[in-house]
C-alpha cells in the first residue's frame, strides 16, 4: 500500500510574488519592508572560508544540496531511495536530513553506488548519526550523519536509502529521476521498486570530504531548481551544468516560488548551514516584479549581498526575460533597470549576464527562439544555455583562464 504523502503547501512557480512557503508573511509583508535581522544567528559557522591557497587541507564541502522548504507527511514507515549526483570527489561523505513542520523519525539509512531501477551497484554501507542507526527529531530539524568512509567520484550518482515515518522536508517538484519508494522495506533490501517518487524528501545535503577548492551554492527560485514542466531534471539545472563544465562543486539552493522576502527569511537553514562555501551566485528577483517596484527589489537585493558577504564571495546574475502576455511594460521596464543595476552598481564580485545569452537582441523582454519554455522559464535548451555561460564566466573570473 502506498503511503500517505502530503505536499503542505501550494506551490507558486514564477507567478510574481513571493509566496513565503513554510510560513506565510502576512499581506503587508508583501508591501512593506520586512525587518530583516542582519546578524548571523546563533549557531552558524561561517568561517574560517577554504581558500585556493589552504587547498591541500582537507575539508567538508557540499556535493549536493537542495533546500527543501516544502514537506510530507509519511503516515507509515516509508523506504525511500534517491539518486543523487555528487559534484565533489572524495573517500569520505555525510548526509545532511531535514525535518518538515512537525517530529520525524529516520529508523536507519544506507549508501550505495546508484545501479538503475531501483537496485544497487554495490553494497550498501550503513550511516549512523552519533554512533546510532537513526534519530528522532523535532520541526524543522538538520541531522548530520557521522563521517563515513565511502569513495566517490566527481558527478558519480549514489543511492541514498532510508526508513522514515512523519514529517520530512521536501522539494516542490520532481527531479530525481529513477528514485523510488516502498512501505515497509529496509533500508539495505538490494531493490525498492514500490512506486516513482521523484522528490527529494529528507535528504538535504551530501557533503564530501577532500582538499579544499572553490565550492558555490546558487541561490534562485524555480528557474535555478529547473522547472520547465514539474516533471524535471536536477541534472538539467543551470548550476549542475556549469558544475560539469567547470569541475567545481554547485550546491542548488534553488525554491520554486521564492522571492527576495522567502530568501532573507531562511537564509541560515537553507544556506548559512551548509559547510565549505566559499562563493555564492544569487539568481532573484523575477518573482518579485509585479508585487515591488525596481527601487524595492535592488534595495533588497543589496540586503541579501550584504548578509551573504562574510560567508561567501557574492556573484549576481541578471533576471531572464520574462514575457508574457499578461506582462505589462511596467513591469518589463522594472526587469530591465534591474538588470542594469546588477550590471553597473550591485556589490558583487561580478555578475553573470543571463539576460545576455537568452533574449532577443532587438528586444531583450524576449526570449531567443528555443530557449523560453512559457515566458517565464527557460526550457530545456535554456537551461544548456544558462550553464554554459555560468561555466564561462566561472572558468575566465574564479579559475583564471581566458
């Protein structure tokens, strides 16, 4: 029998206003400033940042990452194995879980390399989290595992098998091809084949231990997660493009729905809690176009690249186009000051130009023929796009090649 899964909240994908998921900000928030706290929050670690030049210590840094704002609810003990890519290389790794609004249990979790359709291609290594086989946490909780010894490969696909029961974080839509679920099986059965769940849900982060390097994390809403029918790729998302291309690890902190409010709401469990960081690309703004006017969103992006300067070097890409019939010119002419604020005064380290590779020259409200999948988001192909000149600019501005 399948299990009860509940997705507790409406999702809004590229709509225009920031929807606030886990905690809905009162109407006003959406037309008055939020009183932002700038300071770092207890219990965050920001530093010291790995460097180029401590390279050859060895350290934790993310090789996968979602930010998991939604959740479910799994009414019965629930097997769940996913597929996940690992941007970083390594012999050692920890899996992060994050608990949804209420307790969840996690009776015990494996690791294994990824085989298809369910079934392992290797044996499955058991994960323990303070020397036990699982945990039992309250609302909102991040669990770290203990360190495992476990080789694995840049881009190599691992997975990840565990037995839960109650409320575990989740994303919004499907991405993980081949992952499966199952009532009832443990965590090491060689195969679960129950029924397609294509979500992540519980496992947050996979962190790798290695020589230090340049490790990212992409900030964005659904354009960064890589929506383009709900029915997606991971793979296929701009960050886990460049991350191809260039070699260097991309934590997606993508939130489909997310604006600038959602971003500086949870900032430290979705990002500030991920170890190793040393640079961060921030992709927002477009679904607050429509709800604040151009003066309110650069104000509050420069906000956000102030909170996310003593944990990272900060990289700004310009907002895509965004073309719709509905779209009247004020808000396209918003996007466009956007943009050329971004470009010529946001204190950034430098500033991907999307906006560049995906619309039209003669209109760049527009979207270069095959690269817009509904006006708002990129297609398939866009996302290629995206990448490729994320990995371009990463390879010339943090590599040093031209």
């Amino acid at each position: 029998m399948r299990a009860a899964f509940g997705l507790v909240a409406a999702v809004l994908v590229g709509c225009g206003v920031d929807d606030g998921p886990v905690s809905q900000p009162p109407p006003e928030a959406l037309h008055q400033p939020p009183d932002f706290d700038d300071r770092v929050r207890p219990g965050t670690t920001l530093g010291p940042r790995p460097t180029p030049e401590t390279g050859k210590l060895p350290v934790w840094q993310p090789g996968f990452h979602q930010a998991l704002r939604w959740e479910v609810e799994l009414a019965e003990r629930t097997t769940l194995r996913i597929r996940v890519p690992s941007g970083r290389a390594g012999n050692q790794i920890r899996l992060a879980f994050r608990t949804g609004d209420g307790r969840g249990v996690l009776h015990g979790a494996t690791v294994a390399l990824a085989g298809s359709d369910g079934a392992l291609a290797s044996d499955p290594v058991a994960v323990t989290f303070g020397g036990e086989p699982g945990f039992s946490a309250g609302a909102r909780e991040r669990r770290i595992s203990d360190p495992l010894r476990f080789p694995v490969g840049f881009r190599q696909e691992l997975y990840v098998t565990y037995e839960v029961e109650g409320h575990f974080a989740a994303g919004a839509i499907n991405l993980f091809p081949d992952s499966w679920a199952e009532v009832r099986v443990a965590s090491d059965a060689p195969v679960v084949a129950g029924w397609s769940e294509r979500r992540a849900i519980g496992l947050a982060s996979l962190l790798v231990r290695a020589p230090a390097s340049r490790a990212f994390v992409a900030l964005g809403d659904s354009i960064t997660e890589a929506f383009i029918s709900g029915d997606d790729d991971y793979r296929d998302a701009w960050p886990q493009v460049a991350e191809a291309l260039t070699g260097l690890p991309i934590a997606n902190a993508g939130v489909s729905g997310q604006g600038l409010w959602g971003a500086h709401e949870y900032l430290e469990g979705e990002v500030l809690q991920l170890e190793g960081v040393t640079d961060c690309i921030v992709l927002l703004g477009t679904n607050d176009l429509g709800a604040h006017d151009e003066n309110r969103i650069t104000s509050d992006l420069a906000r956000l690249f102030e909170r996310l300067e003593p944990f990272c070097t900060v990289w700004a890409g310009t907002l895509v186009p965004k073309d719709r019939a509905e779209i009247g010119e004020a808000i396209r002419r918003s996007r466009r000051a956007i943009n050329t604020w971004i470009r010529e005064e946001a204190a950034v380290a430098g500033v991907i130009d999307f906006e560049a590779v995906l619309g039209d020259p003669a209109n760049p409200d527009r979207w270069l023929p095959g690269l817009g999948e509904d006006g708002v988001h990129p297609s398939l192909e866009g996302q290629r796009v995206m990448g490729e000149e994320a990995a371009r600019f990463l390879t010339e501005e943090v590599l040093g090649t031209r």
